[in-house]
C-alpha cells in the first residue's frame, strides 16, 4: 500500500511542478498544540503549496515536530457547476491522502475518498460541505512483525463556512471528522475558528483547533486544543 500511495503523490507532485500558468500559492506557518492529548506542548512546522486548475483545487501540506511528521494531499474535483443571479452552486468529488511516521512508534496511511457541495454567494460567502469514507493503515513497529498492519474504517465528513469582506478580513468556521494532520477513526470531530487578513498577494492567518474525543458517547471529552498562524503568497 505504502508502494501505491508514494506513486500517487509523485504523480500528484510532478503535475504541480508543470501547473506554472494555474493560480498557486505558497504557505508556512506554526502552531502549538497548547493542551491535552499525546501532543501537548508540542510544537509544529508546517509547509504547503496548492494550486486551482480549472475546476480542481490540490493542496499538499507538511507538518512537523520533535515526534511526528505528516504529508497529506487533499484534492477538489468539482464537476458540476450552476450559476444563478445572486450564488453559484458546485458538486464534485473529493478526497485526501495522508502518511503519518510517528519516531520510534508507528506508520499509519490514511485514505478518504467522498463527495462534495459548495455555495459561494456574490458578496463573498462560502459554504463547503463534503462527505466520505476513510480507510486507515496502521503498522505498530513494535507489533508489526507478529501481527502485520492494522485497517480500520470509518465515515468523513465537515461543514466550513467562510466570509470574506472588501477589505480583506476573513472569517471562517468549521466542524470536521478530520483536519489536515490527524485522522481520528472514531467520532472525535474538531471545531476550528480562523480569522484572516487578505493583503494583495498575501494572507496572515490564526486559527484555534478544538477536538472531542467521542463527544457522542457517554463519556466525551476534549482532548486536543491546537493554536497556529500561518502567511501565505499567492501567484
């Protein structure tokens, strides 16, 4: 599997490399995972580029820190578009795939594939819903050898809506089964608040990442709370 989905994202990249004439963007940032969770206290470096092609947005974000490292590829394949008056309407296809190398512990390989809707209205409102399936691939170093790699599946899903005004604020929410970087297999959803600052080519970020672990079970809990900041270029 580990075969197939490095092919994947050497595919993926080489397009990028040849996509000069597309709409791209550059993006580092960081963030401190601030309490809770295996992470506290940790922080992160993080990396991306993407690009817009006619009818398909491809991210690919990297992020680090002292104990794991991540690289995700997400993609937008929208395949229906319906202009009206006052918003346009899109429907596609979407997915993400993700490889995770915890130091010393483990390898886990996401794969999500699903559906896709999103509304943008004439003054700059966006809303993006997207549904899916994931299946995970998990080899535990110390494990692997007698009992092989471990698969799970589970069920993706989010809601994002994002404003932005004439003078370049953006404010943006969204409640997601997963984010960039970690793909919980149980129904621990994240709640992420971002505001944004548009300057001509450039956009600062910060965003707050709250995270439930099993919130609708008997016992839910928070167990990861997440701060970054981030400056993108576009091109």
């Amino acid at each position: 599997m580990k075969k197939y989905i490095l092919s994947a994202a050497v595919l993926f990249f080489s397009v990028c490399v040849n996509a000069v004439s597309f709409k791209q963007y550059f993006e580092t940032g960081i963030g401190w995972n601030a309490a809770r969770s295996v992470e506290e206290d940790l922080v992160n470096s993080t990396f991306g580029y993407g690009f817009d092609l006619e009818g398909i947005n491809c991210d690919f974000a990297v992020q680090a820190n002292e104990d794991i490292f991540d690289f995700t590829y997400t993609n937008f394949s929208w395949l229906l578009k319906t202009e009206y008056s006052f918003l346009n309407l899109s429907y596609g296809m979407c997915g993400n795939i993700h490889m995770q190398y915890y130091y010393s512990v483990s390898t886990t390989y996401d794969l999500v594939g699903g559906f896709c809707f999103k509304t943008e209205s004439r003054n700059n409102f966006t809303f993006t819903a997207t549904t899916g399936y994931g299946l995970k691939s998990t080899g535990i170093f110390a494990l692997e050898d007698y009992e092989g790699r471990l698969y799970s599946h589970w069920f993706a899903a989010s809601i994002l809506f994002d404003k932005i005004w004439e003078n370049g604020f953006e404010a943006s929410f969204s409640m997601t089964t997963h984010d960039n970087f970690r793909f919980p297999v149980f129904i621990s959803p994240s709640y992420i608040f971002e505001a944004a600052w548009n300057y001509g080519e450039m956009r600062l970020s910060c965003s707050a990442q709250i995270r439930f672990a099993d919130q609708f079970t008997v016992a839910p809990y928070m167990d990861m709370v997440v701060l970054r900041t981030g400056l993108r270029y576009r091109f």
